[in-house]
C-alpha cells in the first residue's frame, strides 16, 4: 500500500512540477502559447537524397503578459549540415559518418499576415512580406515589424525544403526486405520555439537531446508516390476513403466492433522492389491533430498492420516481414497493456489513436505515434519488449504533460 501511495504522489507532483516551477520561478502565473500549423509537403523520390518541399501557416496566438517583438523557429534537420553544431561537438554519443555533410532545411519564402497587426508598415490587404530573419545553425530567428499584444495572434506564412536524413538521428529512412523503404519523418517542419515565463528557448538541436513545444492543431497533407501503402501519423486521417483500399477500410470497421481482439489490418509484405521514377503517380493523404505538441509521420512500402481497439483507442502495430514471429506475437499485446496500463495509475490516453511503428530509429516517441527500432528474429526478446513500454510511456511524459525534456529528461 505504502509503495503504491508513493506512486500516486510521483505522478501528482509530476504532473503539477511545470506549473508550479514557472509559477515559483518568476512570479508569473503559468500560461501557453497557442500554435495551428497547417501544412502541405510534396515528397521527391531519390536512391539516395529523397527530399520534401513544403507551404505552412502558423498561426501563433500570444497567451504571455508579454508584448513580443520577435519569434523563433527551430530548423532541425540542418543539424546535418556539414559543420553543424552537433557534428562538431565534443563529447556526442556519434561518431563521424554519412548523416552530415548534406541535407538541412532551404527557407524559400516568410511573409506574415493579420489585419489587428500593430506596425505602420501593414498594406491594406493585411499581408507583410518579406520578414527579415537570421538563420544560426538550427535556430531562425524572425523580426517582427510590429509588436505583438498580450493576447493578440499573428499568421506567419513559410515555404521550405529538406533533404531527408538517411539512417539520421529522430527522423531516418532505410530499406528493408524486398527493396522497401520505410520513411520515419519527424522534426521535418519549421517549428516555432517556446516561450513560457524564462522566455524564449531557442536551444540549438546538436543530436540525441529532447524536445520542448508548444500545445496546438495540425493539419497536414502529404503526396507522396502511390506505392507507399501505409502512411500513418500524429492524429488522425481525415481522407481514408481516399487513400486506403476497401479492405483496410472494413478490417478497421470489424476490429472497432469487436473490441479487444487483435484483427490483422493489411499485409503488404509481398512487396516486389519497384524502380525509383521522376513520374510515378502520387497520391495525398491528409491527417488533423489537436491538443498535441508536435507531428510525425511514417511511411513504408511493405508494412504489415495489426490492430485492436479498446476503450475508444485504436491500437496498432505496423511491422516488416522480418520481424513477424516476434511483432505478431508480442506487439499489439505489449501495445494495449500498456496503455490501458498506464491510462489507470498515470491518467487516461487522450488521443484516438496509438501507432507503434518499426523503422530504423532504435526509439522514440512523438503525439500518438513511436518508433522502435528493428528487430532481428533471434534476439532478445526482453530488450524489444521494454523499448516498446518505454517509448509508448513517454505518450504521458512529455507529450500529454508538456514537460520541457531538453532540460528535465523525466524517461
């Protein structure tokens, strides 16, 4: 009894510690921002360099009693710029390799709009364009022409492009059996840094760290090539009928009215190797999220799919060929336990989804979605098992307490 009291004041402390701490710290009653991204990214196919160009919006809505005058963005993926900060740092848990020397993130175009905007310079139709900026490493910092009001909002247009990590840190693609690739795309946006009672945080990104973001609503399309049969994210897909064959679409149905059994989605692990061309057909998906603090997508040619619905939760587990006598035996189960687990001594799972995905990034975690890293028939077991429960933990800690793991990893 006493252990498990011990337990329930942990998670009560935890969940009250950013609250208190900013409160404590400055005076200042705790408060957040607001961000809705709507973003659109084209993807372009490569053997070696595959890429994305993108449009977004953000729309960023000033909750601080604080006039602002600038804003900053984190650019993540120029961490694999040759000479980026991360590369060069001493003391990193990676050694030289392949990940640097290309790639990062191209800013095409910033302009802002919105007609309450204070600055002399507004035109009548309410658009500012350009917005002068300074790009350090994988921080942008953005000059406001005007101030932005306590409670007042500002709509920053952008346009991008970036080079997708191969084999990279967070965010990697690889291929897999058959010639397939699979795509684990995270930190793939221009994403406005925090600002709470300390301020700003534009804390350079040099590799392995952790993440601190604003809560807010996403929505996102992604056209990519139509042989990428599984795309799945953050949120949820507001086009299904669009993009998933009828049989997906009533094997989702049959394992939403029977709960608790796990119900082989798709099998798309007969995949045979399909040559790389400028023109194949493309196909778009598009996903909403809400109340999340980031968005991640993964993509895959050959994935197979098993789910089980429970409590309002669709839970899934998407896998390569490979690896299918442990992940068909182990991973929904491990996947439903511990979220039903954790929704009852750490608080309800708020999302509609969980996707729990293999790819070549060895763990991590994003709103609804996490990668583990692949397995090897023949290895232990235990070791997968617990990466499993571990990163579907940190669906509570930080993603659904918003903690700031750059400076306070909980996990």
């Amino acid at each position: 009894m006493r252990l498990f009291l011990c337990f329930v004041f942990c998670i009560l402390v935890g969940l009250e510690a950013p609250t208190y701490a900013q409160t404590s710290a400055t005076g200042i009653p705790y408060f957040q921002q607001h961000v809705h991204y709507t973003l659109a990214a084209t993807f372009h196919d490569d053997y070696t360099s595959p890429s994305i160009d993108g449009t977004g919006s953000l729309e960023y809505t000033n909750n601080s009693p604080d006039t602002l005058h600038e804003l900053y963005f984190h650019l993540y993926w120029n961490l694999f710029k040759s000479g980026s900060y991360g590369e060069t740092a001493p003391n990193r848990d990676h050694s030289p390799d392949s990940k640097y020397g290309h790639g990062g993130v191209d800013i095409k175009s910033l302009s802002l709009h919105h007609s309450h905007f204070i600055s002399s310079d507004l035109t009548e139709s309410g658009i500012l364009t350009p917005l002068s900026y300074e790009i350090d490493n994988t921080i942008m910092r953005v000059h406001l022409p005007g101030r932005l009001l306590p409670g007042d909002s500002v709509t920053v247009d952008f346009s991008w492009s970036g080079i997708l990590p191969n084999y990279g840190i967070r965010s990697t693609w690889g291929w897999h059996d058959n010639g397939a690739r699979n795509f684990a795309t995270a930190q793939w946006y221009p994403q406005v840094c925090v600002y709470d009672n300390h301020g700003w945080h534009p804390d350079q990104y040099i590799g392995m760290g952790e993440f601190y973001t604003d809560y807010g609503a996403f929505d996102v399309s992604l056209t990519l090539p139509e042989r990428f049969s599984t795309v799945i994210s953050t949120g949820w897909q507001t086009n299904p009928q669009e993009t998933l064959p009828d049989s997906v679409l009533t094997r989702l149905a049959f394992a939403k009215a029977h709960p608790d059994s796990i119900v082989r989605i798709s099998d798309y692990s007969d995949y045979h190797f399909t040559k790389i061309a400028q023109d194949a057909p493309m196909r778009t998906w598009k996903f909403h999220a809400d109340s999340v603090r980031d968005f991640a997508w993964c993509a895959d040619e050959a994935y197979i799919r098993d789910a089980v619905y429970d409590n309002g939760i669709m839970h899934n587990a998407l896998y390569w060929e490979h690896s299918r006598d442990f992940w068909s035996k182990e991973a929904a189960k491990i996947e439903l336990l511990t979220i039903q687990t954790n929704s009852k001594f750490a608080g309800q799972y708020l999302y509609p989804n969980i996707f729990m995905c293999e790819t070549y990034e060895g763990g991590m975690e994003y709103p609804g979605i996490v990668f583990i890293g692949p397995y090897s028939n023949g290895e232990r077991e235990h070791w997968a098992q617990n990466t499993m429960m571990h990163e579907l933990g940190h669906q509570w800690y930080p993603m659904m307490m918003g903690s700031n793991e750059t400076d306070y990893g909980y996990m």
